[in-house]
C-alpha cells in the first residue's frame, strides 16, 4: 500500500481511529482522522453509520488512504439473545412461582 509521507519517511504507519458511536455524528472523531491523515497516516475510521461525513472525508482523493470502515449495529447483541433466551424466560417462570 503506497502512503502519502514526506519522502525521507522510510515507513508508513497505519493507525485505526475507532468509535463506539454513531462514526457521522462524531464530529470529533472524524476531524482525528482527518488531522491524522493529513500529517502523513494511512487512516481507518471505524465506527456505526448514521448521518453524512464531513465534505473532506467524501473526497476520492482522500479515500483511497482513509477507509471508513462500518460496524453492523447489534450484531453480537442479536447472537448473544438468541442464545440465553431461553435462560431469560425460565428464570422469569421460576420467579412468578
């Protein structure tokens, strides 16, 4: 992967801004990545979809060194329910007797 660094760097570095939210209303998170970017990283901003990126992330000049990378929302929550459901239900029968 090539990287957009000074030419005297020998090595590019690849750093993962990470959110826990909702990645477009995050303002401050993506202005991280952006600064990040734009000091010579090749960027990865992980996070949930919601509402639209700032202009400068939208850019294909830029996309190609800063990946926006999208979690399912409540993916582990949805395998962890299906399984303890059942457990769910019997604890709330042995408590009505």
């Amino acid at each position: 992967m090539r990287c957009h660094s000074p030419p005297s760097t020998q090595c590019c570095h690849h750093i993962a801004v990470v959110n826990l939210g909702d990645v477009r209303r995050s303002l401050h998170m993506q202005y991280h990545a952006l600064s990040l970017w734009q000091h010579g990283y090749q960027v990865s901003l992980l996070g949930y979809r919601g509402e639209k990126l700032i202009p400068v992330l939208t850019n294909r000049n830029v996309n190609h060194l800063l990946n926006v990378i999208w979690f399912q929302p409540f993916t582990l929550w949805k395998i962890l329910w299906e399984r303890l459901k059942p457990l769910y239900y019997l604890i709330r029968f042995v408590e009505l007797i």
